[in-house]
C-alpha cells in the first residue's frame, strides 16, 4: 500500500510540474520572435534578389561591350 501511495504522489509531482510549464509563457515568445525572424529573413532573401536581377539586366548590355 505504501507503494501506491508513493507513486501517486510521485505522478502528482509530475503533473503539477507539466502544468507548470504548460503556463510558462517564455517559450512561446522564443517561438513567436523565431517566426518573425524568419518571415523578416524571407523578406529581405527576396527583396536583394529582385535588386539583383534589376541590377543585372541594367549591366547586361555593358558586359556585352567588352
């Protein structure tokens, strides 16, 4: 009996510890900073691309001088 007891107890503990971390919030703004980060990384990737391909097409006809 004193054996059920103690894993009663012992699944308490680990349940009142997951709810614990289940209400911290720290890692849901890490997850959310994340997201935008890579949105703002995808932004800028296809922003210099499209420069790029401008800049190029300006530089074309120059390449074919030399």
């Amino acid at each position: 009996m004193c054996i059920k007891k103690s894993n009663d107890e012992s699944a308490l503990k680990m349940l009142k510890l997951l709810l614990k971390d289940l209400s911290n919030e720290r890692g849901a703004t890490a997850v959310e900073y994340a997201i935008m980060t890579s949105l703002i990384a995808a932004v800028i990737v296809g922003a210099v691309t499209s420069f790029g391909l401008k800049v190029r097409s300006l530089f074309e006809p120059l390449m074919g001088a030399f």
